[in-house]
C-alpha cells in the first residue's frame, strides 16, 4: 500500500489560513455591523482604510445650489380628485372596450391604482418642474416602465394622423415618419416607445441634414438624465427597456395596421416599420434578436383635457430645405427684434428659451423647431423639453449656432448659470455626474465615453460665451437675477467672471 501522502499536511494547514482570513476579513466584519457594534460605511478606529466618498450624484443633489427653495410656491398642475375621476372614467371605457375584443388574440384589462406610479408623477407637477428634486414617485416609475406588462400597442396620434396623408414634395418630413410606438401598460400607465436606430459608437454622418437624422432612443435616456442634473427638470422621466416586439407589441396591439407592417427577416428576427410614405420599406425597419429590441419608454404626460399645452414655434426656427437661411442666421441683431414681440418683451419666457438652447448645444440637437408648456402656468411656465432623440448624435463636433439665443441675447438665469460653473468645478464634472446618473440605467453604458467628455467642452463653450457677454455689457445686464433673494450659498460662491 502506498504510504500517506508528505504534502497533505501542507495543504491542509493552507486551506485552514485561507478560511481563517476569509472568516476575519469579510464575514466577521459584517457580522458585527448586523449586530450594530460598527455601523455601515462608518471605519472602526485605527483602520488605516479611508472612509469610502459619498456617491458624486448625491454630493451634488446635496449642494446648496440644489437645496435653494424655488422662488413662490408650489402651484400643481392638476387637482388629485378631478385626474383620478377622469382617469377612473377613462380606464372604465378602455376596459369596457377590451372585454368587447376579447374574442380576438392579445390584449388585456388595466387596473387603475391611485398610487401607481405614472398618476403620481402626474399629480407632482408644478409650477417649478415636472417633478421635485427628490422624488419618490419618479423613481418608482422608472421601475414600472422597467418592468410592467404591456396589454396594448398602438402608433402615436401624429403617426396616425400621417397614414395615407403625408405630402412627399416637402424635404421636411412631418413628425412621426421615425417609427414610434404608444405602448399601455397593466396599471393603465402610457409611454412612448423609441427603438434603437442607430448604435452608440456610430455618429451621424457629416453630410446628413439635421432633418433626416436617425432618432436615437438612448439620447431620449441621456436628456432625461442630463437635463435633471442641470437641475432643470422640464424632460419626462425616461427610462431603457429590452422590449419583446413580439409579446409586447405584436400580441397586444388591435390595430391592424401595425398588424401588417410585422414580419421575420431572412436571419429569422422579428422586424417591423412604420407605415408612412416616406418609411414603409423592410430597409427602414427595426428588427429584434430575434424577439428583444432595445428602446426607450418615456412617461406620458397628463391629457390634454386636463392639462392643456400649447405649441409655440421656436423663434430660433431653423431652415427645414436643403437651400436658404432664417433671419437669425444672417442678422446678429436679430434678438432684438424678438424682445419686442409678446410675450418675450415682458416675461421670462426668453430666459426659458435660453435654457433650451443651452440644453439643446450640450446634447447636440439642432431640431428644437416648437416648445410646448403648460397654459395654466401662463407667460412665464417653463419649456417642456420634449423629443429629445436627435441629439447626442456627432460627438466630434460642437454646433456653436444652437447657442444663438445667448450668443445674441446675452442673458442668462442666475441660479442656470451658478449650477453651470459648479458642474464644471473638477469636484462636480459634467461628465462625471452623467456616467454614474446613467449607470441606473438598464441599457448601460447609455453613451460611449467621447460623448460624456464631448459635455464638458460644450460646458466650457457655454462658459465661454458667457463670459464673452459680460465683458461686453457687464454682469448685471447679462445675469438675470431669478430668485428672491439673489445669492450663492456661503462657502460654494461660483465665480461669475470666470
């Protein structure tokens, strides 16, 4: 018989340290957080291990810049009792309608719930913002949209409205020839749905237009994301979803339109495309893998019979042909032929339109042609910052026009400017907050990395400008102070000179 083995000894009394380590250095520490002895994140006395940095996201949110009360209170946009009557109205009619169709293949009911997520993101919209800074209603939306169950599909009304009436002799194309989709969910939520188009890595060819540009659905995540951090809060949360084309659209939907514009391509993934003139052809279509498709699902807004909106054109309009140019782009006097048209003679709308075109420079969209806002708020509501696919397009580049608007005003918000210079402080970098905001996405990485880095030179550029403005005019012409109590916080005082 072969005698015992002489390494056996060493082996054992290796695989004894190794256990005895794993015991002191990981699961021993932890018990004595769960019994309270060393309370988390908190370093016991004598480690030489540093204390592990607070998450940037909330260093920032926790800045005094963010903390600042908003001047005048609170005004919502919707009473609580009269959207949840109307909502139960309407989700008796919908259902009403379903069981109608149940004959037919798909489709379900939808339970109306009073603290469902999209109804509460509704009813904490004010005066100052879709949403409050810290929301919980936000955040629990964005997990729904995640994760609820579809029970209907269905075209956009302006999509609707371009079947069988598009005029093919204009270069611009109307709204909704890039495919999107309504998508209704079991809690009788609604989002609209955008699927990828284009790729992260890829940028938009030099040669194309502004107007024939690809609608990319992770511009429409990053704008969310971009314009909370800037504090600004006029895009509705948006969230990335790996949908099932199949199950969540094919299934659900009743209209048999979309019905027909579905079919398997040649390497057997599920495809679709709009059914429009200009794009029902299989090469425009998006196809699935062979089911999954990667989109974004942004939140609805409320109805239009209980929160009315207008649409106003963008006096900073841009040529939609291939020849001619706007006022704007030829005459650098032009904004003063603006501020004396109502209501930008006498309210804060050009501010708000400043803050778009700021918005708008950093994401690299040149489509803004209307804004929409919410009429019960009057002259001076904010700008809601809808249809956001076209931007983060050409990373390489830095379309200077689109700042015209404070270029050729020379105005600015104070509490925007402030929370500029911050976030280009190295402590509180643009493009540091963004990557790790976006690392809750789904869908991460959302943007490659010369597109996060792209927002810190257009944030210089924005400074710049500024800057520009007020060696010009001086401070307190350009700086408009938007606040009651016009100051920046002790001990985090931005620089408004640099």
């Amino acid at each position: 018989m072969p005698g015992p083995r002489r390494d056996r000894p060493a082996v054992l009394l290796l695989l004894g340290a190794l256990l005895a380590a794993d015991l002191y250095f990981h699961l021993w520490p932890r018990a004595r957080r769960e019994l309270g002895r060393i309370p988390a994140g908190r370093i016991p006395p004598g480690c030489p291990c540093p204390a592990p940095a607070a998450p940037a996201l909330r260093r920032l949110f926790a800045h005094p810049l963010y903390r600042a009360a908003p001047p005048g209170p609170a005004e919502p946009l919707l009473g609580a009792r009269e959207a949840l009557r109307y909502y139960r109205r309407k989700a008796a009619r919908w259902n009403r309608r379903q069981r109608l169709q149940r004959e037919q293949p798909g489709g379900s009911s939808a339970a109306l719930r009073a603290e469902a997520g999209w109804l509460q993101f509704q009813l904490g919209i004010s005066r100052h913002g879709l949403y409050p800074r810290s929301s919980a209603a936000v955040t629990r939306l964005l997990r729904e949209l995640r994760e609820m169950r579809t029970v209907s599909a269905d075209y956009s009304q302006d999509e609707k409205a371009l079947l069988g009436a598009c005029d093919c002799s204009q270069v611009v194309k109307p709204s909704g020839v890039h495919l999107k989709l309504v998508l209704r969910f079991q809690d009788f939520g609604k989002a609209m749905f955008k699927p990828m188009r284009q790729k992260r890595e890829e940028e938009t060819p030099e040669d194309f237009f502004y107007f024939v540009d690809f609608q990319r659905h992770n511009a429409e995540i990053a704008a969310f994301h971009l314009d909370r951090i800037l504090d600004f809060r006029r895009v509705p949360p948006t969230v990335g979803r790996l949908v099932n084309v199949t199950r969540d659209i094919l299934e659900v939907t009743k209209n048999e339109v979309l019905q027909s514009v579905f079919f398997v391509s040649p390497a057997s993934n599920v495809c679709f495309f709009a059914k429009c003139p200009y794009m029902c052809k299989t090469e425009y279509a998006v196809c699935g893998s062979p089911h999954l498709l990667e989109g974004s699902l942004s939140a609805f807004l409320p109805s239009l019979s209980l929160a009315p909106r207008l649409s106003i054109p963008n006096p900073w309009i841009r040529s939609y042909s291939f020849h001619g140019k706007e006022e704007w782009e030829v005459n650098p006097h032009y904004c003063n032929t603006v501020r004396e048209i109502y209501p930008y003679s006498s309210s804060n709308r050009l501010l708000n339109i400043v803050d778009m075109a700021i918005f708008d420079f950093l994401i690299g969209n040149m489509d803004r042609h209307h804004y929409e806002m919410f009429t019960k708020f009057g002259d001076d509501g904010f700008l809601l910052h809808l249809d956001n696919a076209r931007g983060f397009g050409r990373h390489s580049h830095d379309e200077i026009s689109i700042l015209a608007p404070l270029s050729q005003c020379c105005v600015i918000k104070r509490t925007t400017l402030l929370k500029l210079q911050l976030l280009a402080e190295p402590e509180y970098q643009l493009s540091d907050m963004m990557r790790e905001s976006l690392l809750q996405d789904p869908l991460a990485p959302v943007l490659t990395e010369p597109h996060l880095l792209a927002l810190d030179r257009r944030l210089q550029l924005v400074l710049g400008t500024v800057g520009k403005c007020i060696d010009t005019l001086g401070e307190a012409t350009v700086v408009a102070n938007d606040t009651r109590q016009p100051q920046s916080p002790a001990g985090h005082r931005a620089r408004l000179g640099s």
